[in-house]
C-alpha cells in the first residue's frame, strides 16, 4: 500500500508499507516525510504515531527543508562561479562556464517544475562542480599538506551527499565534490579536518587540538560555520 495525506502543517506525507519494515517508521527527505509500515499496519495506527511525534517532525523539517526547485530565477555563489540559468529559443540545454559564470541554457518551454528537468539542472550543476573541484582541490590539498608538515597517499574527487571529506586507515583523502559550494575558508577547514585525521583517526581531544592549531583557534568557530551549508 502506498498513498499520499496532506497536512496542513506537515506537508506532504507518504504512507508505505514494506515487507522488510518491522517497527512504523518515520523518515524526511527533501522536505518531505515518509511513513513507513509493516504489511498489515494499521493506517489509523500510523496517522497516530505521526501525530505522537509531530513536535520532533516539526523540529527535523525545519532543520532538512524542502531544496527550492532550480529556475531561471535561482541565485547560487560557488567558491569559483556564479550561476545563470535562461531560456533560450533552442530545443537542447547546454552550458559554458566562462569569466566565472556557468550559463546553463534551457529550452524556452520548458517546465521547471518537471522532475526530468530540475535531474538535468542539477546534473549539469554537478559536473561544473566535479570540474572546478577537480582543478583546485588537489592542488589546494598539497599546498596546506606542505605548509602544516602531513602527508597523505593519494586524494580522489567524489560525488558524496552525505560527508563533505573522509580519510581511510591507509591516509587517502576522498573529497566530495560540494566542496565547491562552501566559501574558500570552509574548502580550507574541511581540507584541514581531513589531514588532521591522517593522524588522528578520531575525533578525540587530541584531533580537535590539532584542528585548533592548524586554524588558529577557529575549529569550532569553523565547524559550526560549516552546519549551515548543505550539499547539491
């Protein structure tokens, strides 16, 4: 079974069961919360364990909202261009990223709303994104490795939409390629954290004083900054 409810405050809602589903379940993404059953729940038992977590729901959607839809009319800062999205009277996209502006041209009928549509925005976004990403993270990686004394094995550019970095036990550093979102000073701080752990493997006392010296002081300041960007 699977079916859509409105509320008014909540939004959309999905209502599903699941043969693997033993508990209900709530989950939200995108700005929306799907509610989770197992086969032969209790629709009327669902709506009520919604409305028993409707504070925490509340709380969560605030904190994971709804991405607005790309259009002509969206504002978007990367670290290295700004984006133009228009319409043109071609029947094709196609964009250009030249004296740090990404033109994505768009077909002039099309509908923004359309789900195939904002796949192709964001795709094109993304592969801007892995360019950029490409030609300035590694490079910026060696340089702070060089001037705070790591080293590292190798670095890799990736497409994560949940951790902006990570680091494996054989110190190889795996940078996503939202990075390039971020203003050049949260890149650095995310660069940083990644080479702390090449020596710590941890987020222990020790890692954090090591952040605090590689930043001068600023890991938490940084690190709370760096909560209020999201991913692609």
């Amino acid at each position: 079974m699977e079916k859509i409810v409105q509320d008014k405050v909540l939004g959309e809602i999905r209502l599903r069961t699941s043969p693997r589903a033993v508990h209900y379940t709530l989950k939200i993404s995108k700005g929306k919360i799907t509610a989770t059953m197992p086969v032969g729940g209790n629709a009327t038992r669902m709506l009520a364990f919604i409305q028993e977590n409707r504070a925490k729901l509340l709380k969560a959607l605030a904190k994971h909202p709804a991405h607005p839809l790309l259009t002509d009319k969206t504002e978007m800062q990367t670290a290295t261009f700004r984006l133009h999205i228009f319409r043109t009277e071609r029947e094709n996209f196609y964009m250009r990223l030249e004296n740090g502006i990404l033109h994505i041209a768009c077909p002039k009928e099309i509908d923004f709303a359309d789900e195939q549509v904002q796949k192709v925005l964001k795709g094109l976004i993304e592969q801007a994104l892995r360019h950029e990403a490409r030609r300035i993270l590694p490079q910026r990686l060696h340089q702070l490795a060089s001037q705070h004394g790591f080293t590292y094995t190798g670095v890799k550019i990736f497409n994560s939409k949940s951790h902006w970095g990570s680091c494996t036990a054989r110190r190889s550093i795996n940078l996503s390629l939202s990075l390039m979102l971020l203003p050049f000073p949260l890149i650095d701080y995310v660069l940083l954290h990644e080479l702390c752990h090449t020596i710590e493997m941890n987020h222990s006392d020790r890692f954090w004083a090591l952040m605090d010296k590689v930043t001068d002081g600023k890991a938490q300041t940084l690190r709370k900054e760096l909560k209020e960007f999201h991913m692609l």
